[in-house]
C-alpha cells in the first residue's frame, strides 16, 4: 500500500506544484488571524486540488489540512497537509516555497513529500527508509557542530511568541 500512497502523494503534490506556477503571476492575499498570517487564492485552491486527488484515492481516508482544518470523519489513515508552506515567501514573490504532504498510519507519520514546483525539487522519506532528493538518496550533513552549519528559520505568527 505504500507504493500507493507515495503515488497518490506525487499526483497531488504536482497538482498543487501547477497551482503555484498559476497563480504566482497574479497572487490575491488575505490575512489570517493577525497582519503577517496570510493566505492566498493558491493556498486554497493547492489545498482543494490534493484533497480531490486524495480522496479520489482513498474516501475513508481523514484530512488535517492547514486552510480547512482536520476532516469531521476518524480513521487509522490520515494526511497532514500544507498546501503552500511558505506562503509569505510566495506573497512577495520570493522564489522559496513548496507544497508539504504527509501520510499518517494510526497515528504516526510513515510517508512524507516536500515539493517545490518551481525549482522542480521533489524530496521524499519513507519511515525507516530514509530520503530521496529528485530520486536520489540523501542523508543528513556530516558537519561536526552547530558553529560550522548553516540554519535558517522563520518567525512565530503570534507577537507575543516572539519574545521568547
């Protein structure tokens, strides 16, 4: 069954992949709960487009998307998705953003595909398999300590997150 659901992952991530290029031309934002939680058109539209293929798929299957939230309906099989992850970066046209699809089987992620459609990057991780970048396997950097890597990170919606 795995093999289907990385299948099903890649045709729904690669949905939500045209719906970025689509819309990256013309992006409608709106704000969510405060003035920097935004969404757009492609948030919504990506996220309609991977459950569609999913639920093509698998109809008993439980949604907990980022826009619509978690599906009414319980089961042992769950997808967590972020139909834009990056959504800022995508808003402002800075070209950093992809689509995030995970499978949950009885409450452990076993599945998961990053997507960038733009940079054509597709990464992929089985539990206990580890990852594949564009099909080829990778691992994580050998640098020996936190001073010599290179992190990037973002920062909290809530203001009052921040301080901390």
């Amino acid at each position: 069954m795995i093999n289907e659901i990385e299948q099903v992952a890649l045709r729904a991530a690669r949905a939500a992949g045209r719906i970025h290029l689509k819309r990256l031309s013309r992006i409608t934002i709106n704000r969510k709960s405060n003035s920097i939680d935004l969404v757009t058109e492609a948030d919504r539209e990506a996220e309609a487009a991977i459950i569609e293929v999913i639920h093509r798929a698998f109809p008993t299957h439980a949604i907990l998307a980022e826009e619509s939230g978690a599906s009414a309906h319980q089961s042992d099989h769950r997808w967590i998705i972020d139909p834009l992850d990056g959504t800022t970066n995508f808003a402002h046209g800075y070209p950093q953003f992809c689509v995030s699809i995970a499978y949950e089987r009885r409450g452990r992620v076993q599945f998961g595909v990053v997507f960038d459609a733009l940079k054509k990057e597709c990464f992929i991780a089985h539990r206990g398999q580890g990852a594949r970048f564009n099909g080829k396997a990778i691992r994580v950097s050998a640098t020996p300590n936190l001073c010599s890597a290179l992190l990037c990170t973002g920062f909290a919606y809530d203001r009052r997150e921040r301080r901390r």
